[in-house]
C-alpha cells in the first residue's frame, strides 16, 4: 500500500506525541526540569510462556541500594547501537506500511537531565513505560513502572530500575543505558526488549505547543494543592488544580501531570501522566491536530532530532506511527504497577523500595497488552476448568447469610467454592473478585457468570486468604441471586 504524504505527517505525529506524552511522564520526579524519555520494542517470548520460569525478586536482609560507583561525570555517553535520527525529507512515494504480524513492545525512558544548572550525567531513569502493540488485532497496551521497583540488574548488585540506565551509561554497557534497562525489565518482567528511544523535555514542550496551542482538555478528579512544586532551578512554587474538567497549556500540563503532592504520589503521577498522553493521542489525531502540524512538520521533525537517541530508523518510526494511527483508542488498554502490584520494603540502609509481586503483575500485564475481551462464556468457562483454582466466598456486607446464598448460587453453575465467611470489615462495596495467583481467567470467568464488570477483577493485596481466588460479595449481588 502507498502512504500519502499527509499520513506519514499523521503517523509521525502519532509516534512524537506518544513519546512526547512519555517525557512528560519522565518529567515526574520532584527534582527535574528537563527530561529524556525513550521508547524501545520489546516482544514477547510466546503468549503462554511469557510468565514461564519468571524469577521472584527478593530483598535480602543484607542487601542495600547500589552505589554507581567507577562514573565518571560528563557528558552522557550514547549507546554504542545508537545512531543519530535522519534529518532526510519525508518520501511519498515510499511504502511505510509496518508488515510485520508479531507483536511490537517500546520501553519508554524518562531521564533526569537538568539543562538549566547544566548538570552533566549519566542519568537515573524517572520514568519507565511499556508501549505493546498487537499490529493483526490493532490493540495496544502502556503499562507504567515506578522508578522505585527493585529488581535485577545484569552484573550488577539488585537494585531500584531507576539506576540501571545511568549504570550502563557509566559502566560502558554494551548498548549503554537503555540496553541495562530493557535487560532489568526483562528479568523482572519477562519480557525482551528489542528496541528505544531517548527524547529530552524539549520534545513534550515542543510538540505541544505545536499540536494544541490552545490546550489541552484535562478532568481534574480531585484537589491537588503543592506548595512545593520544584520551578527551573531549584526553588519551588504553588501549583493548584481545582476538580473538574478545564482547558491546561503546556507549562499546567506540565505541573499536572509532574506534582508529587497526592496520597498516592507517584502511583497517582503516573495515572494522571497516562491521563495527559491519552489526552494528547487524541488531540493530535484530531483533524485540526493533524492540520497544525502538517505545515510544520519539516521544520518540527529537524528540531526535535537532535533530542532523540534511539535504534529505531526513520523508517521503523513512520511505520510504527502509521500502524498507531490504525489503532482505535477504545483499543488502547492503561495499566500502572501500583501498591496493589508490590510489597513495600526498607533496605538495611533505610531506603524504601518496591518489591514485585510476579502473579499480581502477571495478572496486570495479560489485562494490559492482552485483554481477551472477546471471549465466549464457554471459552472462559473452559480455560477456567484448566487453572483450576481454589475459590473462597467472604461477605462483606451487614446482610447475614449472603456468602452462604452466593455458594449455592454457584454450586448449582457447577462452581466449587472451598470457604465461605465475612471479610474482618464490611464495607457494603459492590462485588469484587480478587485473583491472587494469577489465574486470570477463573476470575473473568466469575465475573462473566456473575454479571460482574470486568474491572471488578482486581489482584489480591490483602492477605486475605491463601486460595487462589476470593469473591467479596456486596449487596449489588443479592438480587442476582435470587434468579
């Protein structure tokens, strides 16, 4: 198929603003100004197999932080398979149709680079995000990392992922920092990276001002007041959002989505970061963000390449971009390894990190890069039979007798249920079924049953029980089971 020249603009555009958008989330970290975010491929060993023989990390008693020692300061080294982005003009006769069926992953850098106090490198990492992309299903999965989980690092001692790119810049890693990353997410994760990208601030600032000069629009869900707002050196200043939906230039997107100063912190950053990059995607696949960048796009294109560093060709960039634009967004599933995803932990040092939990994660990547929405009652029913998993009914209601009318309920469907009681605490909440093995598809599959929504089925974080699953059942179910 040939391309028009207009869409490669439309792909190109599609591919900047994603990783615009993710150097706005590198822009998360109290202490930065200016930031590089990358994005690299990574694809996955096989869909059965990619949480196969996974390795547990674990914080021994002993273990500390590690110290990036033997780096010395200067300029930030480019990773030996880096090469410069080329400045080529676009060919519109060139066929950018991405042919490739296999499943195409990009990890996302943010790096702390402050321009403004000319601080040199190499750089810890801020941000991590995951871009997997299904070209046969046209879907697509971003999964946030937080900076503080700890995991392997390849030849270095166990540590937060945050130090693992300005390790491998510091260290002479073969592919620099960005190759260290992808390996410490691939021993985390299991997942294989096979390409990225690093941008600096410049491109977020430089792009949005170009696609939505006029702003984006943002539904504030709740009060964020933050007297300490880190401003371009390092200083501070009072940022506020009231809730509701509103209109946010460049510099308020900014504040937005970088402030610290909510309970859930950084988990909370990184859901209003994806919150800005879905806003975007739609703002620059909009026909007047297409149209404002068209005209622009040559001279745009020139400016931002001096603040890419990737192994990514132009080619492979315009393709990949195509392909997203092909990608309707209710296709695009957001995930973030939260509180309900790690266990917190303090090294002998006293430093706070995150600990992994591999089925809760497993269960929240499967839900990311590949939901199977589609599935029948049956073929649920039928992977379900296959996990074979222990289920446990609590009440978590004043309503007496409920676990016990929700067992029958299921015993006559053929569903074995092991224990039946009341959770310590009733909250009268809807139902919710918890899946704390990993045996994803028993819960879809009660769900499915039950009438229950499908993000009702969340990973066990409490402790509750050591069966495999646990339904908490809220009044919202008591009229189904009388049927």
């Amino acid at each position: 198929m040939r391309v028009p020249g207009w869409m490669f603009i439309a792909g190109l555009a599609a591919v900047i603003i994603i990783t615009g958008g993710l150097a706005l989330l590198a822009f998360s970290v109290a202490r930065q100004v200016a930031i590089d975010a990358g994005e690299a491929g990574i694809q996955f060993v096989s869909a059965d197999s990619l949480f196969r023989d996974i390795p547990t990390p674990t914080l021994p008693p002993t273990a500390a932080p590690p110290v990036i020692a033997h780096v010395t300061p200067g300029e930030t080294p480019a990773p030996a398979d880096a090469a410069p982005l080329p400045t080529a003009a676009l060919d519109p006769a060139a066929d950018y149709t991405w042919d490739d069926p296999r499943r195409f992953t990009v990890l996302l850098l943010g790096i702390d680079q402050r321009k403004a106090v000319e601080e040199d490198g190499p750089f810890r990492s801020d941000t991590l995000m995951v871009i997997s992309v299904d070209p046969v299903r046209k879907t697509a999965g971003v999964l946030s990392i937080p900076r503080d989980l700890w995991v392997k690092i390849p030849g270095f001692n166990p540590g937060r992922i945050n130090t693992a790119n300005a390790l491998g810049d510091g260290n002479a890693y073969p592919g620099g920092g960005p190759a260290l990353a992808a390996e410490a997410v691939r021993q985390t994760l299991g997942i294989t990276i096979d390409k990225y990208v690093r941008i600096n601030f410049d491109v977020f600032t430089t792009v949005v001002e170009t696609l939505a000069p006029d702003g984006v629009e943002i539904c504030v869900k709740e009060v964020i007041d933050d007297p300490y707002y880190p401003d371009a050196g390092y200083g501070f200043i009072h940022v506020h959002f009231d809730p509701g939906c509103q209109i946010l230039n460049t510099e308020q997107l900014l504040q937005y989505a970088r402030t610290r100063h909510t309970e859930g912190s950084d988990f909370d950053r990184a859901r209003r970061q994806q919150e800005v990059l879905k806003a975007m995607q739609q703002k620059v696949l909009s026909v007047g963000g297409i149209t404002n960048f068209i005209g622009q796009a040559p001279a745009l294109w020139e400016e931002l390449s001096g603040s890419f560093v990737t192994n990514l060709s132009l080619d492979e960039i315009i393709s990949l971009g195509t392909l997203v634009t092909e990608i309707p967004r209710e296709n695009i599933q957001f995930g973030v390894i939260d509180n309900l995803y790690v266990d917190l932990a303090t090294t002998n040092t006293g430093d706070q990190v995150l600990i992994p939990k591999t089925g809760a994660i497993r269960f929240l990547i499967q839900q990311v890069f590949n939901p199977q929405n589609d599935l029948s009652l049956s073929d649920l029913k039928t992977r379900a039979e296959a996990e074979k998993a222990s289920i446990v009914v609590f009440n978590n209601t004043d309503v007496a007798g409920l676990a016990g009318l929700t067992r029958d309920w299921l015993a006559g469907r053929g569903v074995s249920i092991e224990q039946i009681g009341n959770t310590p605490q009733p909250t009268n909440g809807d139902t919710i079924i918890q899946v704390y093995t990993g045996k994803i598809y028993t819960g879809k599959y009660l769900a499915a049953l039950m009438g229950i929504p499908a993000d009702r089925v969340q990973p066990g974080a409490d402790g509750l029980t050591n069966a495999d699953i646990a339904i908490l059942v809220g009044p919202d179910l008591q009229p189904k089971l009388s049927q």
